[in-house]
C-alpha cells in the first residue's frame, strides 16, 4: 500500500489527463494538522495512518478508498465510513475553474502559494 508520502511521486509518474491535472511537485500533499473538516476524530486517525487505505487530498477536499493495486487510483467517498455523516463536497473541479479563471495553466504554470494547499479553499470568504 502507498503510503501519504509515497503519492506525490506515484502520481508524477501516472499516465494521468495532462489539461486537467496539476503539476505534482506544485502542490503541498501534507495535512497542516488540521482536519477539523472531517466529521469524526476516528476518520482523522485513519486518514492519518499508514495501515489503513484511505487517502486525503486535502488541497481538494476529497477523500477515498485507496485501490491497494500499486497504482493512484481510489473510491471517492462522499459519507464517513465511520459515522454516516455526509462529507463536504469536493472541491477540484472548483480549484481547477479558479485556476482557469485566473489564466493559470495548472499543467504548465507555476502556481501562486494559497492553491498548493487547502488555503485557497480555507482562506476564502464564507
């Protein structure tokens, strides 16, 4: 199973869609420590260990289900498979029309600071 740190450079060497994915080196694929927007603390600590397949993208949003094949792929969730609860929505198609509005290539322009990490989406106005 991949592990947090192993993503990154998986998924640099993907075959991935070239106009819809970002350069991976631009992107902070660390937590800051705050996942308060999880539901539960039993879905924190699963996320946060290595011998449990779900994966957070956390500069997205999203979380899933790694598929243990030794590829990238994973389930998106959308409800806590702990608890029930419905999870946020995801927010790469939106980090993706920010870009895009901006006149951001996320394939081939370096990005600003606040959309290598969940401070795009955080820092924004309620």
């Amino acid at each position: 199973m991949l592990t947090i740190d192993e993503w990154p450079a998986r998924l640099a060497s993907a075959d991935m869609e070239e106009d819809r994915w970002p350069r991976v080196e631009d992107l902070n694929w660390e937590h800051d420590g705050d996942l308060s927007w999880l539901c539960c603390e039993r879905l924190v600590e699963q996320v946060r260990a290595d011998d449990v397949p779900l994966v957070c993208f956390e500069v997205f949003r999203d979380v899933g289900i790694a598929v243990v094949d030794g590829g990238t792929s994973f389930l998106r969730i959308e409800f806590c498979p702990n608890c029930g609860v419905l999870l946020p929505p995801r927010l790469r198609d939106e980090w993706f029309d920010r870009l895009e509005a901006l006149g951001i290539d996320p394939g081939e322009d370096p990005l600003p600071e606040e959309f290598r990490s969940s401070r795009w989406w955080r820092d924004r106005p309620a």
